[in-house]
C-alpha cells in the first residue's frame, strides 16, 4: 500500500517563512505525480491551492508555491499570515489512483 | 459558479450499506476531462480518497476499498452517487464530494456530510 508521508505538525513566525513537504513510499516524487496541495481550516472543506506542482488556482494568495524538493513535493508560505495557521495535505496521483498525505498541522506563532 | 452538495443518511448501522449523493452545478459531467471524486475525513483524522469517476464514465477506486464502493453518475439530473457496503464503525467520518479536471486536481469541494455508523 502507497504511503505518502508529511510532517506531522510546524510552526512558523509570523512573517515568516515554511517549507512542507510531502514524500512518497515509492520513491521520489516528480512533476508525472501531479502533486496537488489543499488548506483545511476546523470546521471547513478543504480548499485547493496547488495542482500539478506549481500551479496556484486563481484564488490562491502569491504567498503559497508549489515546488519539487530532494526528490519530494514541496509547499513554501512566504510572509505567513496570522490566517495561514490550518492543516495542509497533499495529493499524490499515482496512475489510476489518488493518495493524500497525512497532512501537516501548521502553526502560526 | 460550481458548487456540489452531498446529501444521505447521517447514521447508518453496522454491516449496512451506505448511499450518498453528490449534487453538483456550474458544469456538465459529459464535458471531456471532468470528474467528480468522493474522499472522507474521520473525526480528528486526515483526508482518505475514496473513488472518482470521470466524463467518460471511467471508475478509478481507492485499492483497500475498492471491494466495497461503487460510484456512478447520473449525467442528466447532476448527480455522483456512491455506495459503500457492510458499514462499519471506522466508517465514520465526513464525506466530501469534489470536482475534478484532468491535472488540476480536486479544485471545487462540497461542504461534506457526516455520516455516524452505529
């Protein structure tokens, strides 16, 4: 079974900077896995913020950017907004499936 | 404007079967490269994709539960539904519906339904 692993929780200043990232049991991940990236606050439905990567939707702020990293997807928050504190998946597309990660508690402090 | 609704029972049973619905608006699902995929959160858990189920009617299901979930869609009244046999209490959770576009993901969510099994 396909594990995709994040970590479990980071903390940031505001103002900051954070990278999360999101690894695959497989191997290394690369742009052929669409990685997609997805902000939940409580309460709430995720909302999409990256897909194949790199690509913001055309509601997600500047600040969020999608990169591969050593072989993993990665999510950067520059200037991190007070509003930013939230949980955070990825989503990995593995040929006929779909996998998301653990997901990363991110706090904002 | 897309927006998607799920809607179904709120408490099933054990060893039930379990059917929701996904009404959705703002696009067709007999446009090439749409789908619409089902993923559920257990309280205090992370996200579980379930099934997706594409323009063409393409059925991709999650592997450990692909025994037990069937997807369909009903083009004509804006419809996904799926059904998940022989229910069980780590069934719970909130079960979302999503629109999909080949390589953009799951951009549009609905606000989720929580479904108890007990």
């Amino acid at each position: 079974q396909t594990v995709v692993t994040q970590e479990p929780s980071l903390t940031v200043s505001p103002g900051g900077t954070v990278t999360l990232t999101c690894a695959s049991s497989t191997g290394a991940v690369t742009s052929a896995y669409h990685p997609n990236w997805f902000q939940q606050k409580p309460g709430q439905a995720p909302r999409a913020l990256i897909y194949s990567t790199n690509n913001r939707h055309s509601w997600t702020p500047a600040r969020f950017s999608g990169s591969l990293l050593g072989g993993k997807a990665a999510l950067t928050l520059s200037g991190v907004q007070p509003e930013d504190e939230a949980d955070y998946y990825c989503l990995i597309y593995y040929g006929s499936t779909v996998v998301f990660g653990g997901g990363t508690k991110l706090t904002v402090l | 404007q897309i927006t998607l609704k799920e809607s179904g029972p709120t408490l099933v049973k054990p060893t039930q079967t379990l059917t929701l619905t996904c009404t959705f608006s703002g696009f067709s699902l007999s446009t090439s490269g749409v789908g619409v995929g089902w993923i559920r959160q257990p309280p205090g858990k992370a996200l579980e994709w379930l099934a997706l189920i594409y323009w063409d009617d393409d059925k991709r299901y999650s592997p450990s539960l692909k025994s037990r979930l069937t997807i369909t869609k009903d083009t004509s009244k804006n419809h996904v539904m799926l059904t998940m046999t022989n229910l069980d209490p780590v069934d719970t959770a909130t079960y979302f519906c999503a629109h999909s576009t080949l390589g953009a993901g799951f951009d549009y969510w609905g606000q989720g339904t929580l479904v108890t099994v007990s």
